[in-house]
C-alpha cells in the first residue's frame, strides 16, 4: 500500500485511497489503513460506513471488500478513485488547449476533471457525448458547445452511428479521450465496442489526439479496441505508471507526458 502522508490526510483524499486500494486488492484491512493514512482504526471504520452506505465497496469484520462482480466499474466509483492524480491530469490536459480551439472530448472521470479545468476559458468550442460533461460546461458564456446525440450508456456516453454521423461534420482542433486500457501492442481499449467506436470517430476527427488516462489503465487490455497508438498523439498520465511501461509507449512514436 503507498502512504500518501506521514500525517492524516484530508478526507475526500482519505476515501479515494480507500477506493483505489479495493479496486487493486479486493479487499483492505482496517489496521493497514490506519498505519498507511496516518489515522485511527475508528475513523477508518467510520469512512468505510460512509462508502458502503454509499454502495462503494462491502464493509466485512475487520475491512471491506469490493462490491463488484464485472469488469466496469460504475461511473460514481470510477469518480471517487484516484481523484488527485486526474485532477492533474485534466489540467495538464487543459494547457494544451489554444485560444479558439474547437475541443472534442469523449467522457469519463479524468475528462470531466478536464471539463472542470477548461470552464473558465472564453473562446473555445467543446464537442462532446457525454451528458455529464455538457451540464458541466453550458453554464459558461464564454464556451461554445456542442453536444453529440446518440444511444446513452451508463457512463453518461451517447454512442452509436448517430453519434458517429453527428461527428462526421465537424473538424476538431485536438481531442481528448479516455480509456480502459492502453498497451503498446494493443493500443487504447475500453469495455464497450460501441463506445470504442465513437471515441475512434473522435480521433480520426482531430488534428491532435490525446489519450488522458490515470497509471491504472496502463498495462491493461479490455474488451473493445479504440485504436492502435498509431491513431494518437499524445498521452497524459500520472506519476504512479512504471518507467518501463511509459518507455514501451514512446517507443511506438507517441509523445508521453507525466504529472
């Protein structure tokens, strides 16, 4: 288990920590997360109370367990774990969008951090199939949006051949996607192969394309191909990938950012 401090951490940060280690073990012990946190076993017990009222994991004697039995994750626990690490994703993301730009985004929880981060800009068009991104932003007078119809998935996504016709009349200065999974060999994945292909009618619409995907999705293959990493351009990821790993990526051509 990483310690994320040597003293108590904040309790949004405490919970998603929780989170990521359930969705990497199964299981997690009360005494390692205290030890690990920096805080008491009662308020480790407290905090699992508050997830598994939540849904968010199942509390046993003396932890929890993950309360999944697939592969996805449901959207509002994807949301809750490594929430720093997109946070600094998005906004790396968000540097590399220029005055005027038209932005396509696909959904997910590290492009909604991105969403957050572009807001406050003026000038900027953002093209999008998910729901929850487009309520994010069609607040904001100074972006144009624009949002792709189609069969809505849970992850808040409109997919499907309507969505990919929708996106057939647009050019995209640079879009960003993100995925499942993303290995040199097999390029990004996501679980769905609808999904898989109205992200790939995003890149192919683009004049860059970036991947934002947190270390987790690296070294991992699911269901349904997007595209090889000869379709992309760019990657952003955190700091927790393995060099090796981000070695391999940039050895297919694309240019790999950390943060």
């Amino acid at each position: 288990m990483r310690i994320l401090y040597s003293a108590a951490v904040r309790k949004s940060e405490r919970l998603s920590e929780i989170l990521d280690q359930v969705g990497r073990q199964g299981t997690v012990d009360v005494a390692a997360l205290a030890a690990a946190l920096g805080v008491s076993g009662a308020t480790i017990r407290r905090d699992l109370q508050a997830l598994s009222r939540n849904q968010l994991l199942v509390r046993t004697h003396g932890g929890a367990v993950s309360n999944e039995t697939g592969d996805e994750k449901p959207t509002r626990v994807k949301a809750a774990m490594r929430q720093l690490e997109k946070r600094g994703i998005g906004r790396a993301a968000a540097a590399l969008v220029e005055d005027g730009a038209v932005v396509g985004m696909t959904g997910g929880t590290t492009a909604l951090e991105l969403s957050r981060a572009l807001a406050q800009r003026r000038g900027i068009t953002v093209v999008t199939n998910a729901i929850n991104i487009a309520s994010e932003l069609v607040g904001h007078a100074g972006i144009r949006l624009v949002l792709i119809g189609g069969i809505a998935r849970s992850t808040y996504e409109l997919v499907g051949p309507a969505a990919e016709a929708m996106l057939a009349k647009y050019h995209l200065d640079i879009a960003f996607i993100g995925v499942d999974g993303l290995t040199p060999e097999e390029g990004c994945t996501t679980y769905d192969e609808m999904e898989a292909q109205t992200d790939l009618a995003f890149l192919r619409r683009a004049r860059r394309s970036v991947v934002i995907a947190d270390s987790s999705k690296i070294g991992r293959v699911t269901f349904a191909r997007i595209s090889l990493l000869s379709g992309v351009t760019d990657i952003i990821t955190d700091r927790g990938a393995q060099p090796d790993q981000l070695d391999a990526l940039r050895r297919t051509g694309v240019r790999v950012t950390t943060v």
